[in-house]
C-alpha cells in the first residue's frame, strides 16, 4: 500500500490566514471570536462569530473571477493557492490528470442562497442571477479548485456536515493509497456566518449567548459552556504519495496512516448516548495504521463547546484508550476559531499535523471550571512542549457522520 504524506498546507481562519499567523495565534491561544460584523444582528439572540476579517479575494483572484464564486468557493481557491504554494510545487512539473480535488462543505453556498431568495421576494423571478445555481451548489468549491488550477483528476464534494472536511480528507488518503491519484489537494471550506445559518442554529438552540464577552464564549469541555460559537474559513491541505515528495525533494509535515469512518444511525443532531459510534471511528483509524492505543500522544478534539458532544467524546476516548486515555493530550482549537463546521476538519488537521510537527500542544481556551463528566486533559488555556509520534484528529457531524484521522511523525 502507498504511503501518504502532507506536503502543504493552507488555513484560513479567524485567527489568521496562512501557517505562521494560525500556528502562532493556536500556540498563543489567541481567540478570533467577536461581534458579527458582516451583517446586521441586532435583532438576533447571537450576536457573536468567527469571521475572517482580513480576507480579500482579489488577493487570490481577479474581481471577475471572485463576483461568479460564493464565499466559501472564494476561500477555497484562496486555501488552495496558499497550500500550494507552502508545498513549493512546480505545477509546470506534474501531471495535472494525478492531481485531485476533494473538498468539504456543510451547506456550500448559503450566502448566495439568501442573497438571490431576497431578491427574489422583494424584485421577482426575473432578477435572479444565472450565476446563483452555479454558485450556491457545494461541488463548486473543488470545481472552481479545479478549474483554476487546471488539476484534471478526481474531483470531489463531500458533505457530512461537521464532519466534510476531515471525511475529504480521509477519502483522498484513500485515493492515494490506493494508486488513483499521486497528490490530492483537500479539506474544507464553509462561510456561513450569514442571518439564516445563525438564526437556524440559534433556534435550534445550539449556539452561545455570550455575545458580551465573545473571546470567552467558546469553552470546550468547561462546566458552564452554552453551545458552540458559528465560524467561517477554509483549511486545505496537499496530500502526497510518499515517492513523488521525495522526488521533489518536498518538505513533509507528516504521515497520514490511519482514517476511520462510522455511523452513529441514531439521532439528527444529538451523539449516541454511548459515544460508539465516535469511539468506533478512532478504533477503526487506529487498526487502519496497525497502532496501539497506548502509542497515541495527543488528540485534536471535535470539542465543540455543547453539553452533549463534549461529554460523549470524553465517554468515546475513555472507552478507546483505558486507562491510557488520562495519559493523552487533548485540545480543542474550536475554542479560539469557532466551529467552522464543514471547514472544522481541514484547519484541525492542519493543527494536527503542526503539533505532530513542532512538538507543542496548543491549548483550549476559556477552561475555567471543571466538569466532573470531562476530566480528561484538555490542555487547559496554556500551550505544553511535549514529543507527539502519533496523534488523532476527530469530527462528528449532524445525521451521526463520525470521522478519525491518524497523523504520524514523518520518520
């Protein structure tokens, strides 16, 4: 079987575009959580998100190009580019048919979806954009990915809600391995900070209501968390068969050996009480990469600051690793970037990876006051020096969508 290796990576997230400034922020625990600014919320219960503030599309793309594309196709391309570009490939150099595309999206191109139905409530039929199917459906952010860069292999969207990005990943892992591509550029990408993403979570009660101290809002696995915190970007990666890296002399932030994928087939939105499911899909990552349990260091939690999902994946973990699961770190980055949704499993393994790298566990903010029902180690608010070899990343998303990525130390 092929291995595969990550070669580039591209984030852009609430805490900062590119490697240096997340990494920096992740290390620093840095929050990029603040008032929502790109719309109008004052009549809203959540005042409070992730944005990416500093994000410019013509930094990546001509005007023309970036008025025909949604936000998240926008910060895909963008993520791919700057992925790219961390890789130092030669595009001029590679065979674009073994290059793919795999890319996460929750809910695709929500703002053009609310901004063409306005419209069409408020000026008629005859105003809609003929750019508005095109840009709305979620298989454009690979296919503008695509298009741009003229990458001719498989082409892909996956949409597993909280889980897309760190699914994308997984599949394309498995692309590589099994020969159909040599290197996969994949992740996430989601913008739905927008009125009817907030309103929907917001009514379904899910989100936080601190919108008067939003930098402590997300508090994952703290006793007094109140729901997650919406967040916007993209995390990108370029997955690469080992071989073809090592031709190019490619710099190799890590090993992906292992990828698991369950099912919880219980509830829409809630884990399964038992937390099987997400510890079926760490357990299937770990026997994908022949690891013992006990060999795992640290793990990259879905940590999404609600009641349900951070005492079920502590459940998950105790019942993976024993009596070693008091023994790893963990750490949230949702509690700095928000929940990124169908993006969270790109800027995750990303993380992930960087940690595998440099030997640092970032911390999860705002953890305050312990839970009796989350008493594992979640880093608390200051980041540790610590030797990581192997280390997990996991996603659960809505429709019980579980996914586990196993990163390994490049040796």
């Amino acid at each position: 079987m092929r291995r595969v290796v990550i070669t580039g990576i591209g984030p852009i997230t609430p805490i900062g575009i590119g490697k240096e400034k997340y990494w920096n922020s992740l290390i620093e625990g840095k929050s990029g959580i603040g008032k929502i600014t790109c719309f109008d919320a004052e009549d809203f219960s959540v005042k409070i998100a992730g944005q990416v503030d500093d994000f410019c599309p013509e930094d990546y793309m001509d005007k023309k190009q970036a008025k025909k594309m949604d936000r998240f196709a926008q910060f895909a391309v963008a993520g791919t580019e700057i992925a790219i570009k961390d890789s130092e490939m030669n595009l001029d150099k590679i065979d674009k048919k073994r290059v793919g595309i795999i890319i996460g999206s929750g809910v695709g191109g929500i703002q053009t979806f609310e901004k063409e139905h306005t419209k069409l409530l408020e000026k008629g039929p005859k105003r809609i954009s003929p750019f508005f199917i095109p840009m709305m459906i979620s298989n454009m952010a690979p296919g503008q990915v695509s298009m741009f860069f003229g990458f001719k292999g498989p082409s892909l969207d996956i949409t597993t809600a909280c889980s897309s990005g760190t699914h994308a990943i997984g599949e394309s892992f498995r692309m590589i391995q099994n020969g159909t591509a040599d290197i996969i550029i994949t992740g996430g990408s989601e913008a739905s900070v927008c009125p009817m993403a907030v309103a929907g979570f917001s009514s379904m009660r899910a989100l936080s209501t601190r919108n008067e101290e939003p930098e402590r809002a997300s508090r994952p696995f703290d006793k007094n968390r109140d729901g997650f915190v919406v967040g916007e970007g993209a995390g990108l990666i370029v997955l690469e068969e080992l071989e073809h890296a090592l031709k190019r002399d490619a710099h190799i932030y890590g090993e992906i050996v292992g990828y698991g994928i369950t099912s919880d087939a219980y509830h829409i939105t809630e884990p399964e009480p038992d937390g099987e499911g997400a510890a079926d899909a760490m357990r299937l990552a770990l026997e994908d990469g022949k690891v013992d349990y006990k060999s795992v260091d640290y793990i990259n939690a879905h940590g999404t600051s609600t009641y349900y999902n951070d005492k079920l994946e502590t459940l998950a973990i105790k019942k993976v690793f024993k009596e070693h699961a008091h023994e790893i770190s963990i750490s949230s980055t949702k509690s700095m970037t928000g929940h990124l949704l169908g993006a969270a499993g790109g800027i995750e393994a990303i993380a992930t990876v960087l940690t595998v790298e440099m030997g640092i566990i970032h911390p999860t903010v705002n953890y305050e006051f312990p839970d009796e029902e989350c008493d594992l180690d979640y880093t608390p608010n200051k980041s540790k020096i610590r030797d990581v070899k192997y280390a997990l990343s996991n996603s659960f998303g809505f429709g019980g969508h579980n996914g586990s990525i196993l990163i390994k130390k490049f040796e």
